[in-house]
C-alpha cells in the first residue's frame, strides 16, 4: 500500500492531491506513507491510482455497528475535535465535479464540470477550483515555467480545443480570468467566441473543460 503511494509520490504527486483523489485526508496519507497506519480501507482506490492513475469511486466511510458513519478528526482550526463525515455520493449530470490524473514529468490532467445556470453555486465552486489549481501550478514558474491547453465541451454538446498549438502561460490565464472577475470559463468562451461568432447570440455556455498542465520544457509531448 505504502510503496504504491511512494511511487505516485516520485511521479511528483503531492500529500495533497492524493488526498482529494482517495477523498481522504493529507494526515492520513501520511500515516500511511510512514507506516502508522496500513491503510488497508483504502487499498482498492490506491491500486486503482496506481494502475490507472485514477479512482473512479472512493474508499467508503467506516461506520458502527449501528451503522452510523463513524466520526473522524476535524480540520484544524474547527471548534469542534471531530466531525461525521458525509459518505461521497454519485456525481449527479450537471453538478461540480472535479478529477486529476497524473501525467509524465509531472504535468496534471484536471476534468471539470459545471451546471450550465450561470448564478448556480457548483458554477462558481468548478470557477474557484480551477483558479486554485493555475495558482498551484504558477509556483516556481521562475525557474520552470508552466503551460497551460485546454479542451471545452459547450452545452450543445460540440467539443473544440483552446491553446491547442502553443499552449497558454498558466500567469497569462491567471491575469485574463482576472478581467473576467475570476471566472476562467467566461475567458474561455472569449477564446470560442473568437471562431464561432453566433456563440454570444445562441446562449451557449461552457460545461467541461479539461485542462492539461505542463512544463514548457516538455511542449512537444502535450
């Protein structure tokens, strides 16, 4: 179990990000990695990852005798020392939902989905995750500086590409979504829009956006 998190962890995939994969937290992936915990709960979602560089379900929640969701620690800073946890759902079509699959050298692969209500809050939570995840990948661009592709599906169902040939500075998007009130898919149908001139008049929105994430250095593979 241990070794086969080690080694997503020399493919450069942080605490973190395992974390949100098996939907557990940083400290137990932890526990794992250094042997206090055997995580043996976990051990289909981890070899999954490690097979398929994904999990497609996570782990489920341990429960009592009773059958009640058995409570686990709450995130620092909380008032309270632990908290039921919630047993993770079915994504519904049309909800937020977010999946990372590592790639070589260290480039990420994020699937986002959104509702197609402009004001809906899974909109604004799949617009803050990916800010999140540019702000993480524009560390250390000094020295390593980071590209960013993306692929769109719009609400009628077409698929296209957007930075397909050379790619986009992941702090050139950061600034551009800035403009548009930090809402990467409302400078993402700009970019649309730029080919596909009915695209403001038709009510198209945006619902998928994948997003790949790369070194510069490695701008031919991607």
């Amino acid at each position: 179990m241990a070794d086969m998190l080690r080694d997503q962890r020399a493919q450069g995939v942080s605490v973190a990000e395992l974390a949100r994969m098996i939907d557990r937290s940083p400290r137990m992936v932890r526990k794992v990695l250094s042997g206090e915990s055997a995580g043996e709960a976990y051990r289909h979602a981890v070899t999954e990852l490690h097979e398929r560089g994904r999990v497609t379900a996570p782990p489920p929640r341990r429960r009592d005798r009773s059958g009640h969701l058995v409570p686990v620690r709450a995130p620092e800073g909380s008032e309270e020392a632990t908290r039921v946890p919630e047993e993770a759902p079915r994504p519904k079509r049309g909800k937020f939902t977010e999946r990372m699959t590592p790639l070589t050298d260290g480039a990420r692969l994020y699937e986002f989905t959104a509702p197609k209500t402009k004001d809906a809050k899974g909109r604004a939570k799949a617009n803050a995750t990916m800010i999140a995840r540019l702000r993480s990948a524009a560390k250390g661009q000094r020295w390593d500086r980071r590209k960013v592709k993306f692929s769109v599906t719009l609400s009628n169902g077409h698929s296209m590409e957007v930075g397909s040939k050379h790619g986009y500075q992941v702090s050139a998007v950061l600034g551009r979504s800035r403009e548009f009130e930090s809402d990467p898919m409302a400078w993402l149908k700009t970019q649309v829009e730029h080919r596909y001139a009915d695209l403001e008049a038709s009510g198209v929105v945006i619902t998928d956006v994948n997003m790949t994430v790369y070194s510069h250095r490695d701008e031919k593979k991607f």
